[in-house]
C-alpha cells in the first residue's frame, strides 16, 4: 500500500511540474510582449487583449501569445526568441494570414 502511495505521490508531482512550467513560459512571454507593447510601441495596457497559447512550432515559437489592440482589426501573434527579444511572428486582418517573423526590440 505505502508503495503504492509513494508512486501515485511521484505521478501526481511530475504532473504538477509539467503544468507549472508551461504556465510560467506562457506568463514569461506574455509580460514580455506586454511589455514591449507598452514601452516601445507606446500602446496604453488597457488596450492591449493577450492570449498566450501553445503553437506547436518547434523551439521558443512554441510559447506564443495572441495579441488584440483595440481599435485595430489586425490579430498579432508574438514570441519571445532565444536571446529574449519580442519577435512578430505574424498578423491576421479580414481572415488572412501575413507571415513577418520580424525581431521587434
């Protein structure tokens, strides 16, 4: 029984850490993008709408954040690339999708 316990414990503390690190890559790239929208583009936070969400994608272009500006009909998408910096990985206006892949900062 104590075995048992022991393992179920194991189980349950790995998942917890799964979890733990995908939601501190998503904060993480979503404070930086948050970030860099307000000091460098200038845009108020109240009106900047984020979403991070996992992309599938290989490496840093894994852990991207969806991005809705207020008053702008475009849908960003950001990630955060190795050496930190905020990179636009691309937009969606009227349905349309414009690959840019531009370091930002």
């Amino acid at each position: 029984m104590k075995k048992i316990f022991i393992g179920v414990s194991v189980l349950l503390i790995l998942v917890a850490c799964g979890f733990g690190y995908v939601k501190y890559k998503q904060y993480n790239v979503e404070n930086t993008v948050v970030n860099y929208l307000k000091t460098e583009e200038g845009i108020p936070e109240d009106k900047i709408n984020t979403e991070p969400f996992i992309a599938n994608m290989p490496g840093n272009k894994n852990w991207m954040v969806k991005v809705e500006i207020k008053g702008d009909s475009k849908v960003y998408s950001y990630y955060k690339n190795k050496d930190g910096k905020v990179v636009l990985d691309s937009y969606i206006e009227d349905g349309e999708v414009t690959i840019v892949d531009k370091v930002m900062n």
